[in-house]
C-alpha cells in the first residue's frame, strides 16, 4: 500500500498528522471472515489461540464448570429485541442495540447473539452512531463510589457482595467493548477490522462473565441490583469518547488490568469464606481477563506505531492528561503474561532497570580497569 497521510482527530484530543505505511500482516479466517493484524513484536502468546478459538456457547456455570445447558427465557419479552440484532446489516448496528438494551440478562444475551452472527454470516464492520450513554435498568442505584456500604451494611454475605461487584464490573465491560466498537467504528479503514474483531469478541466474552456472575448471585438468593453500584467504569469510558489512544490506555490497560490485581486476592477471600464453587468463577474470569489486557496492549502499540510515538511515553502522558489513576497493589505475573511492560505503569521498574545497567556498565569498566593492569604490568620490563 503506498504511504498515505491522514489527519485522525480521535487518536489525541489535538489534530495529529502521521503516515500509514506498508507493513507485514498477520491473517486469520474465521469462516465467512479474513481478518487481517498488523505484526507485532513480544505479544502474549495465547493472543493467536484466542483470535482463533470457536465460537464459545458455555454460559451456564455447571457442577463441574462451564458448560453448554440451555438458560430458560422469557421468548415473548426477547422476540423483539432479537429482531434488533436479526435485522442489523452491520457489527455496529448490531453493537449499538446492545448498548441500548437496559435489561442486563437480556444485554448479555443479546451481545452473544451478535457477536455469533458476526462471526457466522461475515457482515461488515459497518457505521453507527452510539447512544450518548448505555441503557441501564432502574437497579442498582448508581452512587459515588465512597457511597458503596461495606459488606456488613450491604444486606448481602461476604461472597454474594463480592460475586455482586463483579458482575456490575462485567456488565460495565460489555458496554465499554461495545462502545468502543460503535464509536470508533467511522474509521476503521484506518484501525483496521481486526481491532473491531477483537473488542467484539472481548464483549461476548464479558457478556458470558456477566451470564455466570448473575446465576450464582440467583443460587445464592439474590440478584444484581440488590445494593447500589458505582458508575466509576463508565466516567473513565466517557473522558476517552473522542481519543482512540486514551480509551485504550484508561480501560484495557488500567481497568482491565485492575482486574488482573485484584482477581486472585477475591478467590483466596472467597476460598476463605469457604465458597469454592463462587472462587471457582471468579479465578476462570480473571484467567481469561488476560486475554483482553492483551488486546489494550496490542492495539496500543499498533496505534503509537501508526503515529510514530513511543508507547511508554503516550501512555503515561495519556493518563495524566485524561487524569486517569494508577493503583497498585499490581499483579506484574499477570501482566507480564499479558504483555504489559512494566515500566509503562510501574515507576520503581524503571528506576530499578537504570539502575541495572548501571551496575553492568560499573561491572564492565572494572572489567576493563583490571585487565589493563594486568596488561600494563605484563607489558611492563622487568628490573
């Protein structure tokens, strides 16, 4: 392809000229689709296997894990909003009527259903406009997140509480995916179909995490909505509305990536609470949550390749200007998995990097030093 200058508005909040040039390609089929990537170096090693795997139908949470069981439906209340996603001639069509469906059962069903026709019938990326704000249902209230009770005055247990957190988490997701799909979706001759490709399949993924979150919160007596929610995930959502790079940085690369911390911390308290089966759940998610961090860094680099910035740097620069928070404690096994460089998020890694190869430059000069004396003192004459 010959080299190409555009000037793309989203990318930064300021107009950003850059060339798009030829560059090796990475191709997938997924019958009826070809998806093609960009290559990129030192990705997560799964990234391949999972743009590959089939079509995954496992949304009921069996005695022995996932499994295919058939969920009862209510056909008469779904006929309707099936016919939004049946009669959509595009993935973006089809992403906004998940974004506008307020029943969070039914969204998580729906985004499944669009994302199988997609995949099956091969249609186009497409355009659409996407509502200024996903539809909600009238629980839980939406509360500042100092608001949220603790467990002891939430009116749940410890593992309902926890297993309700989660699924507001992953209901949050479905709608950031999604988002990210339809609103960027002007300019995919630019990203390319398999950026859309992947958070399309990030959203089918969330909308399953949803699907599992939601039956064990009903096994345990309750149901998602039982106490209030904070609307944290979608403010992060709504800074980047405008900005490609920004909305990879705040939400694969921050929120998700929250995720990887606090994933294995929630099964060893729910393993303490004696709830291994909800522990169960909760360590499948956030194995699979790899696989989306994965994506935010791929398509991060990609982007900063496109403008020919350095990643490290847009990133940090990224969330100061968007005022996006890092929190620690950090997961750096679950990252590094993922392909998330430490020194993007971590400032004690680069410190601790200069500092060692400033001992292998010492170390070399000692080096250096003693073996001209000893050069020195061979060469020198004898008396």
């Amino acid at each position: 392809m010959a080299a190409s200058t555009f000037k793309f508005r989203p990318i930064f909040s300021t107009p950003l000229r850059f060339t798009l040039c030829s560059s090796q390609k990475n191709t997938i089929s997924t019958s009826p689709l070809t998806i093609h990537y960009p290559e990129l170096p030192n990705q997560w090693s799964g990234l391949q296997n999972w743009r590959h795997s089939s079509l995954n139908h496992q949304r009921f949470w069996g005695p022995n894990g996932p499994d295919n069981s058939i969920v009862p439906s209510n056909s008469t209340k779904e006929s309707t909003l099936w016919e939004s996603i049946n009669s959509a001639s595009s993935l973006a069509e089809m992403g906004a009527a998940v974004l506008c469906t307020s029943d969070p059962l039914m969204k998580s069903k729906l985004s499944h259903l669009a994302y199988c026709r997609w995949r099956e019938e091969g249609l186009p990326v497409g355009t659409f406009q996407p509502p200024a704000r996903p539809a909600r249902p009238s629980k839980p209230e939406l509360v500042p997140s100092k608001e949220i009770p603790p467990p002891k005055h939430s009116g749940l247990p410890l593992n309902a509480y926890m297993i309700h957190n989660l699924a507001h988490v992953e209901l949050n997701a479905v709608d950031l995916a999604w988002d990210t799909v339809v609103r960027f979706s002007p300019y995919s001759e630019i990203l390319g179909d398999g950026f859309f490709a992947d958070f399309a399949h990030v959203a089918d993924d969330e909308s399953r995490h949803f699907a599992w979150c939601s039956q064990r919160l009903s096994e345990l007596g309750f149901s998602y909505g039982d106490m209030p929610a904070h609307n944290l995930l979608w403010r992060e959502c709504e800074k980047s509305s405008n900005n490609v790079a920004a909305r990879l940085a705040a939400i694969p690369l921050v929120q998700e990536a929250r995720g990887l911390d606090a994933g294995p911390r929630l099964v060893q308290k729910l393993i303490g609470f004696g709830d291994h089966r909800t522990s169960n759940i909760v360590a499948r998610i956030a194995d699979e949550e790899v696989a989306h961090v994965a994506v935010g860094v791929f398509w991060f680099i990609s982007v900063c390749q496109q403008m020919g910035r350095t990643p490290c740097t847009t990133f940090r620069d990224l969330l100061e200007e968007y005022n996006v928070e890092l929190k620690g404690p950090f997961n750096h096994l679950a990252r590094d998995e993922a392909g998330l460089p430490r020194e993007w998020y971590d400032p004690s890694a680069s410190v601790e990097d200069k500092k060692k190869k400033l001992s292998q430059v010492y170390d070399r000069l000692e080096c250096i030093i003693s073996m001209e004396k000893e050069n020195s003192s061979l060469n020198s004459p004898s008396r």
